[in-house]
C-alpha cells in the first residue's frame, strides 16, 4: 500500500470520526464558503431538508436586519484566519 494510501485512509476516519461527533451535537452547525453558500451542515433547520439546504446561501434562512452582522462576521473570519460563532435569528 503507498503512503498517499494510508494518508487517504487517515483522512476518510478522521471525516467519519468528525461527521459522528457533529451529528449528535445538540447545537445547528454548518459550514458556508466566502459567499455564504452552506457547504456542510450536521442537520437541517426543522421542516427543511439537507437537499433543501446545502448549497444554498445561509442569508436566505435568516432574517434580512442580520445580513450586514452576518456580512461582517464572515469577513472578519476570512481576514484573521480564525474560527468564530455567531448566531442569528433564522426565518425557516
């Protein structure tokens, strides 16, 4: 087995250990590019489905007064590399 293997083998167990841990998390996680477009998530928003969801832009699931907080926040991410939480009032 070549090395590119086995860190291939590393990889897929650390995203199946990870897709378990987030999926029993009691809170809404999910993860969206620069753009806002969801690119993970570990549930969908209640009477929603993940088809529904994924790969659509998180501003259309929550209310339009936190759009520029939100716009700041994800800004703030991209130029200081470091991860944040932010929570909003969502309109699902």
């Amino acid at each position: 087995m070549s090395g590119g293997s086995t860190e291939l083998q590393r990889l897929r167990e650390v995203e199946r250990r990870l897709t378990s841990i987030t999926a029993q998390a009691p809170d809404f996680m999910l993860q969206f590019d620069r753009a806002g477009v969801i690119v993970y998530m570990n549930r969908p928003a209640p009477g929603h489905t993940m088809e529904q969801m994924l790969g659509s832009n998180v501003r259309q699931w929550m209310e339009p007064q936190y759009h520029d907080a939100f716009a700041r926040a994800v800004d703030e991410v991209y130029e200081t590399r470091q991860i944040a939480s932010y929570e909003s009032i969502g309109s699902v």
